[in-house]
C-alpha cells in the first residue's frame, strides 16, 4: 500500500495510465479507434495471442474507465458491440503521439535492448 501511495505521489497520473497502459488495453483501443465498431469475436481474432479471459477482463476493465462502450443486443444469441466513447476517442490524438514516437525510435531501442542482452548473456556465461 506504501508503494502505491508513492508511485502516486511521484506520477499522479500513472493509476490513470496503467489501466489502459497494459499489454492488451493498448491494443483493444487501437483497433477500436481504426475499425469502429467491433464485436468480441472480431477482436479476438484482431489481438494476436489473446485468450477469451484476458480480452474480457481488458474490456471490462476499460469500459469501467468509460474509455470503451459495451452494447448489448437483446437477440439470442446475444450481440454484443464495443466501441470508444467520447472519452476513449478524446485519449488516441495523445496515444497516437506515443504510437508515432515508439516507431521512429524502434530501431535504436532495440538496439540498445540487444547490446544489453548481449553483455549479460557474457557476463552468465
């Protein structure tokens, strides 16, 4: 709990981004913000290596934040859509910015990542 509260202290904003900062959420809103409208099914096979639990609990999750909507349909069986709310559209101009930068560094992060991977596999060795 102590940890928490200073993490919090130090980045207010960080309980915020970690909801929708993890591996899966990130995704879940990307795909949302360039195809609309989508339906579980749709992003399950649109989120590479996601399990049904992990996509339910993501969106859950994010729709708690208001970030995505759920819609149900009363039809049996049952059609369910997901969409960005106003709120989640208003985060991906920012999102997109981090996107954008991600990949113009990509080559030189990795880089450092393997150089660092390559001096503990001597150092193990």
């Amino acid at each position: 709990m102590e940890e928490n509260h200073y993490r919090e202290a130090v980045c207010p904003a960080c309980g915020i981004i970690d909801r929708f900062g993890d591996k899966w959420s990130l995704r879940i809103l990307v795909l949302l913000q360039k195809n609309g409208t989508m339906r579980f099914n749709e992003l399950m096979r649109n989120v590479p290596n996601i399990s049904q639990k992990m996509l339910t609990t993501a969106l859950k999750k994010l729709e708690a934040d208001m970030l995505v909507n759920r819609k149900l349909y009363p039809e049996i069986p049952p059609k369910v859509e997901y969409s960005l709310t106003p709120l989640g559209e208003s985060l991906m101009l920012p999102l997109d910015g981090i996107i954008q930068w991600a990949l113009e560094h990509s080559d030189e992060i990795l880089k450092h990542r393997n150089k660092l991977e390559s001096i503990k596999k001597k150092q193990d060795s």
